[in-house]
C-alpha cells in the first residue's frame, strides 16, 4: 500500500502530465484555427421589379407585402434550423435609369438587413421605359454574391408587364446562366395567363425550374381584422423598445428601424402586423448594431463597448450593471417574442378562416405569387414547417 507521501507524488506527476497535454491540445487547436459551428440553411432571393409607368401597383404590392413574404421564408427549417434570409432587390424598365446598361438597377445587393431592403423598396418609384427582361436576369446573376452550397435555396423573381423576349440579352441564355448556377428563376407576369404565355414569361420560368404565375398589379387585398390585432401591435411597441443601439451604426440602424416601421404601418394594416410577426420570428437579426442581439451571438461583450459608444441609457454604467442592463432586455424581448408568436398563429387561423368564408383567398396578387414558388420550392431543398 502506497503512503500518503508517495501516492500525493504521483498525483503531482499526473497534474504536470494533464498540464502538458492540455497545452499541446491548446497549441495544436489554435495553429489549426477557430473550430467551425454548423453553418445554418441559407435562402437568397433576389427581387426584381418592373418599374416602368403603369407599374405603381406593383410596387405598391411589394411595399405592402414584403413582411408576410419574408415571413413565410422564416417559418421554414431545415433539420430543424432556422435558415438565414437574404434578400436583394433590382427595378428595371425605368426611362430615368442609364440606357448603357439596360436601364436597370441593382437598389440592394443580397443583405439579411431586410429593414434596408425596405428602405430601397419605399424609395421607387416609376416612369416610362424599356423593360429588357433578360439582361435585369443576366445583371442579378452575373453582380450578386450567391451561395455556391448546392444545399443553400437561391430564388429569382422578375415581375413586369411587357413581353419577356425585349432587350439585347436573350432569356433564355440569360436563364440558362442562372439555372448553371443552381439558380431558380419564377416569373411573375402583370397581366393575363395566356399573354404571359405568349409573351415568354411562362417560357422564362420553365427554362429554370421555376413557377410562371399572372397577377394583377392593381388589386388591392382587403384588410381582415382579426381579435388579435390590436394586442400584435402594442407588443410591436413594446419590442421595439428592448433594442438597444450602439457603436458608430447604431444610431443610423436604429434610424433605419423606426422608419421602416412607420412605413409598413402607411402601406396597409396587415404589413405593420407581418412586419412585427417577423421582429418576433427570430430571423430578424440585428446584432452588427443591437447589443441585445450582439451579447446573445457572441459578437460583442456589453462590459468591453467603448463608454462613447454606449446609448444615452447605459452611459456610466460598470461592467457589471451594463451585464444586467442586458440581460434584462434580453428576457423582455423573449417573452415579447413568445406572446406575438402565439398571438400571430392564433391571427393567421382566423383571417384564413375568414378568406375561405369570404371566397377571398385567391387574389391574383404578388405575395400569393411569390409564396407559393417559395412552398415548392423549400420543398426541394428539404425544408419543412
């Protein structure tokens, strides 16, 4: 039997071994780099509207309905994660855009900040022009950062109401380049079915394993109230007011926020509601600019935030009271997450109900249009709700 003095010698000896492996193990791990998480499902969409003079329906559609479409995105998962979400957005057909390069322009780049992609959508507008269908679809391929994951969704839609065959580019190379990169392309014609189809939007969508759809770019759908509205958009205050700016963009983003904010509450009722519902989905990420979000992903520490650019609110606070500051927003906006989730299911219910009794689900509109490819196609890609 070992004495006590031998057997405290040994379990020294098996500290310094452990020691010693523990700091190869540390040195070996960081020559080889930070080890990589999982990387989460990602959708891009690219949007790209017709913005030529009979088009202001359209594009009113488009600022009205961004939220609920976007929503739709977020309410599919892939093994059981959330996707990423980026979004970009082109107008072409416009007299006023340059005609050395198709009258056509790229407003946002693929950004998951959808407040900027409503920034850009609220600040078209149209006049009369050539609508060049296949150089816009050769510009969002060719310009654009896609994913090159083959597992990743990438989705185009064009909506316009001219024939799909005008312009210098070809669809269907044009198409033909967007589908070699995995790329879907849906049409979306402003008009009748048999005019698209005679006019090569149906072709257009085809050619890439998209859907062709037809709207009309001047119905306007009409609000269903429902018992839940008017609870959704007081806790839409109150979770606006748990994000806390900081940093040089901060103040700008936050900016950025409240004005998308008031705009989707001009466009219609229902886009405030779809606006607040993706706020609380958890797709909504603001963490280059939020420190509730920035603590929570692990980019910033609240204790290390330079005192200059702390918000007004957190000013001379120490590390530790900024640490609770923090948190205490964290655990409000989760539970006001929560509330709106279950309230906006308990919303989508009735005012689905409500469509069915009233034969009004079916409007020939850009949301239904886009929605719909969007459930197929996350289908694909083995996405489920």
């Amino acid at each position: 039997m070992w004495s006590m003095k031998t057997a405290c010698v040994f379990l020294a000896g098996l500290a310094v071994v452990a020691a010693w492996a523990g700091a190869a193990c540390a040195d070996e791990a960081a020559k080889a780099g930070p080890i990589e998480t999982a990387k989460r499902p990602l959708v891009q969409v690219a949007i790209l509207l017709d913005t030529s003079n009979s088009m202001d329906g359209l594009i009113s559609q488009a600022k009205s309905q961004l939220w609920r479409i976007v929503n739709e995105i977020a309410g599919w998962k892939k093994g059981g994660v959330q996707p990423d979400i980026q979004v970009a957005l082109f107008e072409y057909g416009k007299s006023s855009l340059p005609a050395a390069e198709g009258f056509l322009r790229m407003v946002v780049p693929l950004t998951a900040d959808l407040d900027k992609v409503s920034e850009g959508l609220f600040g078209l507008g149209t006049n009369g022009g050539d609508e060049f269908c296949g150089q816009v679809i050769d510009a969002t391929v060719g310009r654009l950062t896609w994913s090159a994951d083959p597992a990743d969704l990438r989705m185009v839609f064009i909506a316009g109401n001219e024939p799909f065959t005008q312009g210098p580019v070809d669809f269907r190379a044009a198409v033909g380049r967007a589908a070699a990169k995995g790329i879907v392309v849906n049409t979306i014609h402003c008009g009748s079915y048999d005019e698209g189809e005679r006019t090569g939007w149906g072709e257009g969508a085809r050619l890439a394993g998209g859907q062709y759809a037809h709207i009309d770019q001047n119905a306007r759908v009409a609000h269903v109230a429902a018992p839940q509205d008017a609870e959704i958009a007081r806790l839409g205050a109150e979770l606006s007011g748990t994000y806390v700016a900081f940093g040089k963009a901060g103040k700008e983003k936050k900016a950025r926020q409240e004005a998308q904010d008031r705009n989707a509450e001009a466009a219609a009722p229902a886009a405030a509601l779809s606006r607040t519902a993706f706020k609380a989905s958890g797709a909504y990420g603001a963490g280059d600019w939020d420190l509730v979000d920035a603590v929570a992903t692990g980019r910033a520490t609240a204790g290390a935030v330079a005192e200059e650019d702390l918000p007004a609110e957190m000013k001379g606070m120490d590390a530790a009271k900024r640490d609770e500051y923090v948190r205490d927003q964290q655990r409000k906006r989760a539970d006001i997450q929560a509330r709106i989730r279950k309230l906006n299911a308990e919303r989508e219910a009735f005012v689905t109900a409500k469509q069915a009794e009233a034969a009004a689900g079916g409007e020939r509109t850009l949301d239904a249009a886009m929605i719909g490819a969007v459930r197929t196609q996350a289908a694909t890609k083995q996405f489920s709700r």
